[in-house]
C-alpha cells in the first residue's frame, strides 16, 4: 500500500513572538531512530523544532500500539476504578472537553492532548488519590469524561455522527506522543484565553519552556468572552477571610494596587492589609478565570473576567479558530 507523506515545514518567527519549542517533537509509539533530523520510510515521527523540516510516513496499518493500551480511570460519581482501552478513554474525554460540532484538526488536537496526559498519568502510576486507579474522571482534578450513555443523552440523534467523527480524530493522533526531552509534555488545555496563553509559571509552580505565552487573540470574538459579576461588600470581604482579610475601614478604601502579567491574569491584588493572587480571587468567587479586575462601584465590587479557565497551553476556542483557517493538528499543538 502506497503510503502518504506528511511534511511539517517550520517557520522561524520574530523572537518577541516565537514559542521557544526547541526539543519539542511528537513521536510515534514505535521510537524509530531519527538521522540527521530526516526518519526513515517507516518513522512515524514528526519534529515540531522550529528550524527544522522533518518528513514522516503515516504509520502502518495494524501498528497502532494504544489499541493495546489500557488506562486505570476513577468515575467521579462513584470513586469505583474502572479499566478502559485508551482510545475509548480519550474519546470519551475529547466528548466532554469539546464540542463534538468543531473541525476536524481542532478535535484532533485535543485528542493529542489528552491522550497525552492520559500516558503522563499511566507513567506516573496508580495513585490512593484516585482509589487504585491513574486518573480521575473529573475535570476539577483530571479530565472530564463522558460514558456512551452521556454521550447519547448529550447527543440525542447525533450519537452516532458525533462519536464517529471524534472516533475518528482519535484514531488519527492515537500513535503519536507529544514529548520535550524525552519527556511527555503536560499538554493542558483551557476554554478560551484572555486573549493570549499565559505562562505556566504564572498559574502554577513550575516554568515550563513549552508552556510559554502564545497570542490567541480570535479567543475575544468568542460568546461571554468578559463576564461580569457584582458583589455586595460584606460577601466580597467574607470570600477572602480564608485568605486573613479582615475588614477595618470604609470598603471604597480596601482595594490597594494590582499587577497583571503580560497575558492579562492577575498577578497581585492588595485588599486591606493582605494580598491576594488572582487565581485566590477565582477561587473565592467561583470566577471564569484569574484574568480578572475589581473595582469598587456603588457599595459593591464588580468583578470582570476575560477568558475562560486557567489560560494555560492550548485554547479550544483558538484550536477551532485555528482549524478554520486551515491549520493542521500539529500546527495547531505547535502554536499553542
């Protein structure tokens, strides 16, 4: 059977706009050897560094190793572990990550995705906090997961054209693994950004060199884009007494300086005698995202978010936005 070449180009960009993915490559499962930055007829490993140009043959019919791989999931509902195949995981993942209704490369870019935390999760082994099992089924802690029931309740008459296309996104990506120095990426995702990613040291602990600030401004055309919400003085200060506020003057006078990172998250809110992140701020008021301003108004704070999530790695709204212009998976995994 004659095999289809799939060639990935890579652009240098300005430095003030690259993504510095030096070492990031998504390899196949079969670790083929790679030669002078060219594979073999038979690799099935595409290099994302973005001066270099690899060319890669889809891998051969019947190779696909992750049909053989199986995942230890805990169902959030019921804390029971139940051992699933990866690729009917990861569908039921990219089911209740993203709309079934999106292109065809932005399915299979969250598929690559997931699939990928999914094999970080296998490698790091079983866990107590899951019951036994590598990973939970919530979304608040793992990845959301939806079983076929929910999935035809959530479909209806769709069912079967919906799991079949995001079948299918899965099959396409389910021999690749998104990898950084010989490492699996942690490839997160979020709903939308605040009109650009943000940089992982930023939400979390760590800085990661391909996680870093990618622009995604098509993420502010999107519905509910900036949301706004109120809140009366006495609850504003009663979210933050976890944080030790304690209310000792007029509430006009309690919000002191902020500072924002480049991507728009609140780094640092002052109220009263304390500070405050803006990933607590989120946290106390149950906010859509840390890119979040507050200021007093009328005897109440209104608190206004852009985004939604933590703004970190890949935007599914981008990854559509980014689909409809034409781009591939790998472009899509690549920009983000």
């Amino acid at each position: 059977m004659m095999k289809k070449m799939l060639i990935l180009a890579a652009f240098l960009f300005a430095a003030t706009a690259c993504v510095p993915f030096a070492g990031l490559y998504l390899r196949a499962q079969r670790r083929l050897p790679m030669q002078e930055a060219v594979l073999s007829e038979d690799a099935t490993e595409i290099t994302l560094d973005e001066n270099l140009t690899a060319t890669a043959a889809e891998p051969t019919e019947g190779t696909n190793d992750a049909q053989q791989e199986e995942i230890l999931v805990c169902m959030a509902d019921s804390g029971v572990v139940e051992e699933m195949e990866l690729i009917e995981y990861t569908i039921g993942v990219v089911a209740a990550e993203m709309p079934a209704l999106y292109e065809a490369e932005a399915l299979k870019a969250q598929a690559a995705a997931s699939m990928n935390l999914a094999r970080r999760a296998i490698a790091e082994g079983t866990s107590e906090r899951f019951n036994g099992g590598h990973i939970s089924s919530s979304s608040s802690v793992s990845q959301a997961y939806l079983t076929h029931e929910q999935m035809r309740y959530k479909w209806g008459d769709d069912y079967e054209v919906y799991y079949n296309k995001i079948k299918n996104a899965v099959s396409a990506v389910a021999p690749y693994m998104i990898m950084y120095e010989d490492e699996l990426c942690m490839t997160v995702f979020h709903a939308m950004s605040a009109g650009r990613t943000e940089n992982s040291e930023n939400v979390w602990v760590s800085a990661l060199p391909y996680l870093t600030a990618a622009d995604s401004s098509f993420d502010s055309s999107a519905d509910s884009f900036t949301v706004s919400v109120r809140i009366e003085a006495d609850a504003f200060a009663k979210g933050l007494e976890v944080y030790g506020f304690e209310p000792t003057q007029n509430a006009r006078h309690w919000l002191g300086e902020s500072v924002y990172s480049d991507s728009g998250t609140l780094l640092s809110l002052q109220v009263g005698e304390i500070t405050v992140s803006g990933q607590q701020v989120r946290s106390a008021f149950g906010l859509r995202s840390a890119a979040v301003s507050v200021v007093y108004e009328d005897g109440e704070f209104v608190l206004t978010t852009k985004g939604y999530g933590h703004g970190v790695g890949m935007s599914q709204y981008g990854a559509q936005q980014l689909a409809l212009q034409g781009k591939t998976w790998q472009e899509i995994i690549k920009h983000y």
